[in-house]
C-alpha cells in the first residue's frame, strides 16, 4: 500500500505561491504529502504547469476551468488538443483539468460552459486520460455531459452534490475530492458524504491556496479586520486528514493507505511517479 499522502489538487502555479513556491513544496514532503497534482486553469497556463511539475517531480493535469470560459476560445481547444496529443506519453500528465461546470457564479454564459466543457470531455476520450471536474452546483449538468461523453473516469474536487449525484459519478469510475471543507462542522452534508461513501471513492485534496481548513479561516468580521485567510498549502493535507479519519472512525495509518491507493487507481499515472519516489529513497 501507499506510504505516502497524494494530494489530488493543488494550484501550485498560483500567484500566491510565487514566492517560496520551492518552500512550499519543501514542507509538503517534510509533512508526508510525497504527490501532488497541478491542475491547470486555463491554456496560457499549459506550459509553466507542466515545467513546474517536471521541476518538483510533481504530476500535472490540462485543461480549461469553468471561470475561464468567458476569455477562452477555439484556439484555446486546439491549444489544449495539441498538447495533449505532445505530451500524451508524458507520465506526469495525469489527467485533463480542471474541467467542468460552476452554476453558482452568477453571470457565467452557461452554454458557453457547456461547450467546453464537453468538447474537452471528448479530447479526454480521445486520449483515454480520466478527467478532473470543477463541481459547483452542477452535479447534474456533468453527470449528463459525462453520459453522453463517457470518460475513464477521474475525480469530482471540492464535491457537494447529493449523496444520489455521488453514487452516479462512482459508477462511472469517479472518486470524490475532499478537503478543507470537509474540517467545517457546519458542513454537514459534505461531512455526511466524507463519513458514508464506499472507502473506495474517496480521495484528498487542498485546493491550495484556495478552501482553506477550519483552523485557518477568518470569519468575514475578522476579515473586515483586515484579517485575511492564511494560506492553504499541500502541507496542511495530514491534517485535514485527521479530520476525515475521525469521521469514518479510521486510524489515520489506514486514511493514508486508502486515500492513497485510491487516488492512484482513478489516476493510473500516479503508479509511476510513486515508483520513482520510492527508489529515490532507497538510493
């Protein structure tokens, strides 16, 4: 079993990071977070997402997210499309990300979403990569693109749907992402979720810099304190992790391992970045 924790989803390309980026990659492996996968946002991201992952030994996701649709356009597919297909023997290319539908941001064009989301489900199809879903109050909308676009699967991140949504995405190959959200007693039903799906479907996440846990957020008088966030980094993901093993009444040895493994098994490509870590420690 794995002897590492993955986090499936972290923006380390983010401006936040831009600093101690290094830094933080540092204390992520020195908390046991061995995996992390960046997922890019949108096309002009491409390249620095993958370079960065190759410089860290991290594993790297394309695609075009949702909040970027109003400014993407066809050559924003045909970018995405060429390089899938030139890096498609790339083993640190894990999946096509972050992709999806946010139905709560007002304004967004929905067909506009729509179309992109699903022509880069079929890119995914074409380069039989599992894909990795921006779920906001668009469960059922991705679920119908999913059935008329059958992937190999992925992961839904931050997921908030239904426990009947959560069941539909499983038997078409998905895990669940769970994170900082998930350490808010208030999140009832995504804690529900976390507590009840099958050990099988759940995988970690941070979200960093983004969703930070309970224990760095700042309520909005705090806030308009001028107390910000903290940041969220990979290196809170143990952590977090307490969180889920105390839901599930796992020890935090088996929330590894499992979480681990099935992170792995819904992205295939993870097998080989765990292998070269493995022999780097034994070097």
């Amino acid at each position: 079993m794995p002897d590492l924790w993955i986090d499936t989803h972290c923006h380390l390309d983010a401006p936040e990071f831009a600093q101690d980026r290094s830094a933080v990659v540092t204390r992520a492996r020195e908390a046991g977070v061995g995996l992390l996968v960046i997922p890019a946002v949108r096309a002009s991201d491409f390249e620095s997402v993958r370079a960065m992952a190759h410089e860290f030994g991290l594993s790297y996701a394309l695609g075009i997210h949702p909040l970027y649709t109003p400014q993407a356009s066809t050559d924003d597919l045909i970018q995405l499309e060429q390089a899938l297909v030139t890096y498609q023997d790339d083993p640190r290319l894990v999946a096509v990300g972050e992709i999806g539908l946010d139905h709560w941001v007002p304004h967004l064009d929905r067909a506009v979403q729509e179309h992109f989301y699903r022509a880069q489900l079929s890119l995914a199809q074409r380069v039989r990569l599992p894909v990795i879903l921006h779920v906001r109050r668009s469960a059922d909308a991705l679920l119908a693109g999913l059935r008329r676009h059958p992937v190999v699967g992925g992961i839904a991140h931050a997921f908030n749907g239904s426990e009947v949504q959560a069941q539909q995405f499983i038997e078409r190959g998905f895990c669940l992402g769970f994170g900082g959200a998930m350490t808010h007693e208030r999140a009832r039903q995504i804690r529900h979720l976390a507590a009840s799906l099958p050990e099988t479907a759940v995988v970690l996440e941070t979200d960093a810099p983004d969703i930070p846990p309970q224990w760095l957020y700042r309520t909005a008088q705090q806030r308009a304190q001028g107390q910000g966030h903290e940041r969220n980094e990979p290196a809170q993901l143990p952590r977090i992790a307490h969180t889920l093993a105390s839901l599930r009444g796992w020890s935090v040895e088996h929330t590894r391992q499992q979480t681990s493994h099935n992170a792995m098994a819904v992205l295939p490509r993870l097998h080989q970045a765990h292998h070269e870590i493995a022999r780097s420690h034994t070097l």
